[in-house]
C-alpha cells in the first residue's frame, strides 16, 4: 500500500496543469498590468499638445515633422493646440510658440 501511494505514474500529472494554470497566471497579469501602468504613467502637463500616450504621441509628432514638413507642421498644430504647443522632435520635448 505505501509503494502504491509513492508510484507517481498512476496520477495523471496532465489533468493537474489546468486546473493550477489559471490561479497561479491571474494574480501574476494582475501586477504586470498594474507594474505596466505605473511605469507609462507621466505627469500631465499644463502646456497643450498630443498626449504622451506610453510613446506613440511622440512618434506620430516626429513622423509628422518628417512627412509634412517643418512649416506645416507648425501651423497644424497651432491651428489645433493654439499658438503654444508641447510637441516631440526625436524624442525631445519641443515648444512651438506662435502668434
């Protein structure tokens, strides 16, 4: 009976995975996603632009002074931020003042 107890391969150690999968994985997402906020989260600034948004507002910033130029690019985003905005170029913070 005790060699019984202690032979492993009559538990089907598959049918175990399963079920331990989800309580072990849930509390581990949970603080990844929690961890994830907390590292994109920046202050927000009082000078109006596009938003930082964990990167892509400085790429699409950038990608628009690359395609558009630097002239309309300008007026574009005084004509939709007024005439002092908070824009990124290569990845620096950059202030467009006009009038």
């Amino acid at each position: 009976m005790v060699l019984e107890t202690l032979n492993l391969m009559q538990y089907n150690i598959t049918s175990l995975v399963p079920d331990t999968m989800p309580v072990a994985t849930v509390p581990i997402l949970i603080l990844m996603c929690f961890l994830f906020l907390i590292w994109n989260h920046e202050e927000t600034s009082s000078i109006p632009g596009p938003g930082y948004c964990m990167g892509i507002g400085p790429l699409i910033s950038h990608g628009r002074f690359l395609w558009m130029g630097v002239g309309n690019a300008c007026n574009y985003y005084n004509k939709t931020y007024g005439e002092f905005v908070r824009v990124w170029i290569s990845g620096e913070e950059t202030f467009i003042i006009s009038k």
